[in-house]
DNA sequence: CGGTATCCGTTCTGATACTG
DNA sequence: CAGTATCAGAACGGATACCG
C-alpha cells in the first residue's frame, strides 16, 4: 500500500495569523482539513451515498460504483473503515462474504453527503447552462484576439 | 428556472435492471457524476467554504487556503467561475484588482458544503479516535503474524 | 468471493520564470 | 496584483497476477 500516509500532528505553533473572518482552521496541517480532503474524496462521497441503511457486499459496491477499480474500493473502504465510518464484517463462510456498513457515526455524515448530491442533482442543468454559456463566451473571445 | 424536472426516476423501465436501492444515476458519464466529482474537490470545497457574503481578491484566498499554490488557484477559481458558482470581477485599476464572489447559485452550494465543514468540525475527534483504535489493532495483529 | 502485491502510464501539483 | 507558461516530480489510479 504506497497510499496512506498520514501525518497527523498538528500544534499551533507560531505568532497569531490573521483567521478574521474564518471561524475554522484552514491550515493545511490541521485535523478538519485531513479529514476534509477525505471526505471529499470523489470515491469516498459515492461509497457513503451509496450505502444507505443496508449494507452491501465487496461486489455490490463494484458493480454500483461505475468506473471504480477493485484496487480504488478496497482502498476508499479501507480508508472508510479506519475513520470509523464504515464497519467492515467477514462471515466464515464458502465462499467468502464480506459485508460493509454504515457506522452511527456514517450515518450521520450520510445525511450530509446526501444533501451534497441531492443539490448536485437539482442543480446540474444550471451548471450544464454556465458551462456552456462561459465555453460559448471563450470561444468567441478566441476569435476576435490576436494569435500569438 | 427552466430545470425543474429532474429526471433521476427514470430507470424503472424496461427489463428491471439493478438500480433498486439507487435513486440516483451513478454512471461515470452521468452528469451528476461529473459535477460531483468537480464539487467534491479538495481546494474548491475550500474556496466556496471561504467565500461566505464577503467577496475575495486573488490574494486574500490565496492567504486564506493554507498550501494551495497559485497555479492551483487560478485553476479553482477558472472552474468554479464557469460552471457558474463564483464571479470573477475586473477592477480596471492600478494595481489590478480582482474579486470573487458566489453568484446565488454559488451560495445555495455554500449552504451544503458549510453543512459538511460543521460535521466535519462537530467528529473530527470521533474520526481520530477511531483511527487510533484501528491502527492499535493492526499494530497488534501484525506483531502476532509471521513475517513472510 | 474478496482481497493483496506489483508494475507502470496518466494526471495532478508545485516551483520557477515571465507578463500586463 | 493577478495572472500565464513551462516543466519535472509526486501522487493517483488501472491492469495484471496471484492467494486464502
């Protein structure tokens, strides 16, 4: 696993900078931006809205998640699992089953994730209309300026 | 305005495939995929977080978003900028001025993602807790196992 | 079935230099 | 101040092979 390196030490060191008007700490070695940058995660995010209630098996996951490698979900799961969002069970039995579930604590950050994706959904003609009209803007833009 | 249907209920035609659980599409070519992914980001959760009322100049976010290079800023702020969340201003001034700003649709977005910043704030001790007894855990275990 | 280990190309990112 | 351009290195992610 070449992934994973966590680093995660964080004193306040170092005079008073100027946080103003950010109530958070946006340092990049603080705790709420490593778990941030994971929760962000473009496979996490689907993993979590995914598994709503029931729990489902390694190949459920796979086969719900399109595009994502066997190798990326173990390593989102795994990742999942130690942050204590997911809970991971292995069954004894042949052939082998292993079901992934929400913690409490996941299910908590599934009403959130799933406020995130149910904006995306609400929202996606509108950004298709922005992006097209800012394209269409560049584009004639491109046209009327001096090439280099 | 003109998107008020969203068609996520779809998929329940045809030969009844395995979208059961799932309401919403989760292809990789999906619309909802693509701006979830863009949404998700690392540094454009950031920077919509940041953006709260108060517009920005290029350097107060660049201050503000601790390890983000300037390069990965104007990326950002390019890509927020076009699908419609952020409004670049040009103040045709000495020095140059430039301010960013969420458009309505921007902050309607803040709204979600500031949802996922407070969770993330509320459990972040949880979420170390857990990583510690996980990684206690495996520590033992891989005391107890032979080396290959 | 549910992984782990390894290789290896692609993408991402930061440092640097330069411009209006 | 607010960028753009370029380039090398790091991280990401997929393909493959193999194991319990």
């Amino acid at each position: 696993m070449e992934e994973g390196t966590s680093k995660s030490h964080s004193h306040r060191e170092g005079t008073g900078r100027d946080y103003e008007a950010c109530q958070w700490d946006t340092r990049s070695d603080c705790e709420v931006r490593q778990i941030l940058d994971r929760v962000a995660d473009k496979w996490s995010l689907l993993v979590i809205a995914l598994l709503d209630e029931r729990s489902l098996r390694f190949t459920e996951l796979r086969r719900k998640v399109d595009g994502i490698s066997q190798r990326m979900l173990t390593v989102t799961l795994r990742q999942l699992e130690r942050d204590g969002l997911v809970e991971r069970t292995v069954h004894a039995v042949v052939p082998p089953r292993v079901d992934y579930a929400l913690t409490p604590l996941g299910m908590t950050l599934h009403d959130t994730i799933q406020a995130l994706v149910t904006w995306t959904e609400e929202n996606q003609g509108r950004i298709a209309a922005a992006r097209a009209a800012y394209d269409t803007r560049r584009m004639r833009e491109g046209e009327s300026l001096p090439s280099p």
